[in-house]
C-alpha cells in the first residue's frame, strides 16, 4: 500500500473535479501565514460536502469546528441565494481568518459565523429558533463528538444528513486501549452511532494527501 499512489490519485481526482479557485487557494494561504496548522479538509474532502450538500437539497447547513473558512466556502457554494450556514468556531483569531476569507469568496451574506465554545453555542441555537437545518458537518474538538451528534439530532428533521470529520484516525480506533483523548472521542462517537436507532449511517476511510482517516455519514430516520 502506497501513499505516494493514494496521494498522486487524490491529485488526480482534484485536477479533475476538485479544483482550488482564488478563493479557496488564499483561504488556505491565510491560515498558513496566520500560523493555524492545516486542520481543513481537503480540496476532494471540500467537494464531496458540496456534493452531499447538493443530494440533500441543502438550505440551511450547521457547521462545528470553522478553523479558516476552508470547508466552510466548500459547503456554502452548495446553497441557494436564499441559503444560509451557521458556523460555530471557539478561537476568535481563527474565526477573525475565516470571515476575511469568507468575506474574499464573496459568502458573507450567506455564512454567520458564531464565536464560543460549540455545546454552548449549540445550545443557544436550540432555545433560539429550533428550527432544522438540512445538513449538520461535526468537525471541531474530538471528545464530545458524542454530544455534537446528540444535539445535531436536535437541530434535525428526517433526512437531514449529518456528517462527523476524523473518526478513523490512521486506524487508531481499533486500538481499544489508545491513551489519545482525540482517539477515544471518535471510539465513543462510532460505538454510539453504531447503536443509534434514529439514524442510517456508515462510516467511509479516506486516503489521499491527508493522512489516512474517515467521515462518518448519518441520515435522519
Ligand atoms: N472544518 C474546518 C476544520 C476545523 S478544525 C475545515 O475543514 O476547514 C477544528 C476547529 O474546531 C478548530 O478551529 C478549533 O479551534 C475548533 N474547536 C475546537 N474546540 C472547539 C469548541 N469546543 N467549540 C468550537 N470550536 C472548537
Ligand atoms: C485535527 C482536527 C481536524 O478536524 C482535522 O481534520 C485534522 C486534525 C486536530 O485537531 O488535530
Ligand atoms: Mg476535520
């Protein structure tokens, strides 16, 4: 098994379909000079939550965990003009990032970005407007990714989609014995899916210029 394959492959697929434009190159430009470490999906990671954006007909998105906007101007481009994404981001240098690059992909009208701690945040939008959005991305702190899913639930209706970032972690996850908070996280959010009757869900791995790892897909029963 070859990375170097699965790398040249995943440069393949995004020369095809995954292509970077102005703003998405600078998007990833900015964090570099902001010093935020390349935490962001990749370019075929960004389109395929467009894509599964699109499936779900999304017109209101939730996103956990912003960083630099990356995925963020991905997933917005899925929306119609009437289209809205909520995007909650707990460090305010990071989000400070992201609105500049949201503000240069011309998506300001459509992404609110919400600074604060996500549970809290998350909370607040329950009480707020209860109202449900059409596809939810999981991609912030790893530990309580079992309670981003619960309240996602939440802010659900069926057939929304929801989507949870880094759950296989280079097959780390087997490790039932893995000391990494991060791995744990993901074990406890994977065994919770598997038992959780108010979803259909699978889990996909990813290879490709990001190291190994996998995003969990869940529709609303
Ligand atoms: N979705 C982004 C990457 C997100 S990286 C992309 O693909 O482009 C994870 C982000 O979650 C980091 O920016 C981190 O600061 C943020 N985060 C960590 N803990 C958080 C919390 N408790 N609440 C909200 N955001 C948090
Ligand atoms: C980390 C977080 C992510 O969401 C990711 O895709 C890669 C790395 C991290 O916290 O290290
Ligand atoms: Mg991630």
């Amino acid at each position: 098994m070859s990375k170097k394959l699965f790398k040249a492959v995943d440069r393949y697929i995004e020369n095809l379909l995954g292509k970077e434009d102005k703003a998405l190159k600078s998007a990833e430009r900015q964090m570099k000079k902001a010093g935020i470490p390349p935490m962001n999906v990749s370019a075929n990671q960004g389109k395929f939550l467009q894509v599964l954006a699109r499936m779900a007909n999304a017109k209101k998105i939730l996103e956990i965990g912003t960083c630099g906007g990356y995925s963020t101007i991905w997933l917005a481009r899925a929306l119609p003009v009437d289209g809205h994404l909520i995007t909650l981001e707990i460090d305010k240098d990071y989000a400070a990032v992201a609105r500049e690059s949201i503000i240069k992909a011309g998506l300001d009208t459509v992404v609110d970005i919400r600074v604060g701690k996500a549970l809290d945040i998350l909370n607040e939008l329950d009480v707020e407007d209860g109202g449900s959005f059409d596809m939810i991305f999981i991609d912030a702190d790893k530990p309580p990714y079992t309670e981003y899913f619960e309240m996602a639930l939440k802010l659900s209706r069926p057939g929304t989609v929801i989507v949870a970032d880094n759950v296989v972690r280079e097959g780390h996850i087997l490790d039932e014995k893995h000391a990494d908070e991060k791995v744990k996280g993901v074990q406890r959010f994977n065994k919770m899916l598997a038992g959780n009757d108010k979803v259909t869900a699978t889990i996909i791995q990813t290879v490709g210029v990001k190291y190994h790892d996998g995003m969990a897909i869940a529709v609303v029963n």
